[in-house]
C-alpha cells in the first residue's frame, strides 16, 4: 500500500509543473490532515513504562545513530560537494541525521511478519520519535555554526582584503 502511493506521487509529480501545481492544490489539505493522524498514531504506539524501563538503551542509541548519520553525512559530503558549497555540510548532514518516519512502516511490517520481537519495534519507536525530537535542535545548531563560519570567514577575507593597506600605511610611517 504504502509504495503504491509513493509511486503515485512520482508519477504525478512527472506530470507537467501547471499539472502538478493544479493536483497539490487539493491534495495539500488532505496531506496536512494524515500528517496529523500519522503523528497522533505513533504517540499512541508509545509506551511510556517501557520508556521509564529502558531509558538508558534508547537514549544511548538514539545518541548513537543520530551521531553516526551526521558524522557520516559530515564526510561524505567534504568529498562529494564542490569547494564553495562545502561549508554547508554540516546543515546538510543535520536534515539528514534523524531516523527517517519510513522507519515506522517497517518496524511494523516487520512486526506483523514476525521477524522482530515487542521490544525491539517499541525500541524502533522510541528510538525513531526521540530521533525526530531532535532533528530541530541538530538542525539549529548546524545553522548557528554554518553562520558563525561565515561571519568568521567574513572578517578574515575582510582583514586579508586589507592587509596590502595595512602594509602600505607602515611603510609609510616608516615602521
């Protein structure tokens, strides 16, 4: 079910932009509405005693696995990115760090088919929802960092821009 209404949506998409545009205007309410449900869904497969019990494991996990998507984000990107856009790897690398919300649908057909445990599609759950609850301040952080890079980098072009002037008024002074 789920691939066949992704597949839709590549196919509409492939359509023409006045197409599209006209189909997005009546599908965007609908969307906004399943988002709801679809969120409102996965806090009711929260459960919250199996979060006290096992605070340490999905805590450390979620660190884990957000860490090791950024930081791998983080080195791809360096090499896959052209010069001038590589200072925006870390913003990149943080949009991409969280768990993604496909996780769901996996943990819970996988679920259904039996090959995985209670536990381990509550701890997929817990570990995917906490990973979500920490995309925005991943993502706030790269961009403080991004902007501070760029300011920093301003006022060094800045003070190198003006270093020949520098140079010039202390020959001048005879220094």
């Amino acid at each position: 079910m789920e691939l066949g209404c992704f597949l839709a949506g590549v196919a509409i998409s492939a359509q023409s932009a006045v197409g599209v545009d006209e189909i997005q205007k009546y599908v965007h309410p609908i969307k906004d509405y399943l988002s709801c449900i679809f969120f409102a869904s996965i806090g009711l497969h929260i459960f919250p005693k199996f979060l006290f019990y096992e605070v340490f494991i999905v805590v450390v996990l979620t660190m884990m696995v957000v860490a090791f998507k950024f930081l791998s984000g983080v080195i791809l990107l360096h090499f896959l990115l052209p010069q001038e856009l590589r200072s925006s790897k870390y913003v990149m690398s943080a949009g991409l760090a969280q768990v993604s919300e496909f996780a769901f649908v996996l943990g819970s057909r996988a679920r259904r088919l039996g090959l995985i445990s209670r536990e381990i599609y509550l701890l997929i759950l817990s570990l995917t929802t906490l990973s979500l609850l920490l995309a925005p301040l991943l993502w706030r952080i790269a961009v403080w960092h991004l902007k501070r890079r760029q300011s920093s980098n301003a006022v060094d072009s800045k003070s190198l821009s003006e270093m020949p002037l520098m140079i010039d008024q202390i020959e001048e002074d005879g220094v």
